[in-house]
C-alpha cells in the first residue's frame, strides 16, 4: 500500500493500483478482527493513472457543492492542481 497523506492511498494487488480514500473508522467483523474502512474510488493499470485520478479528486472535491463564477471556478482548478503537484513533487523527492 502507498499511502499519499493521511486521507489517501493507494492499494496494489496482483492486477491493478486502486485509488482508496480512508473514511477514518473501523468495523468489527464477526471473527473479531478490526477491519478498516475505505471508500474506493477505481482502479487503474499504473500508479501514474492512479496518481493522475487522485489529482481529478481533489479537484472534484475542492467544486463539489461550491457555487462559484468561471473565473473563480479556475482558479480553485489551477489552485488544486498546484496542491496536487506539489504533493506528487514531495512524494518523488523524498
């Protein structure tokens, strides 16, 4: 698993990456093992699609429920793929 930040990672299994947002809570299953909840948002061929989603979701979630004018609502666009950049630049230099 690649965790991106504290809300999002990235799963692989044997046939995709898979884009996972944590939901923050667990769920006890009958066994009596903890599971943790995640909400999943696709999955995807390579990290860099996986990655380039993330970068879709951040900017679905900044204009999600906003009402904004074109100008503003670029802004928040160009404002969240500079977030998303330089998330992705931190990740890759570390």
């Amino acid at each position: 698993m690649i965790r991106i930040d504290d809300d999002w990672v990235i799963d692989v299994d044997e046939n995709n990456y898979i884009l996972k947002k944590d939901l923050h809570s667990e769920k006890k299953r009958k066994d009596g093992t903890v599971e943790h909840n995640w909400k999943v948002i696709g999955y995807y061929s390579s990290p860099d699609k996986a990655l380039k989603r993330f970068g879709e979701e951040i900017i679905r979630n900044r204009l999600r429920g906003a009402e904004m004018g074109l100008p503003e609502a670029v802004r928040a666009i160009r404002e969240s793929m500079k977030e998303w950049s330089q998330m992705v630049e931190r990740i890759v230099t570390e």
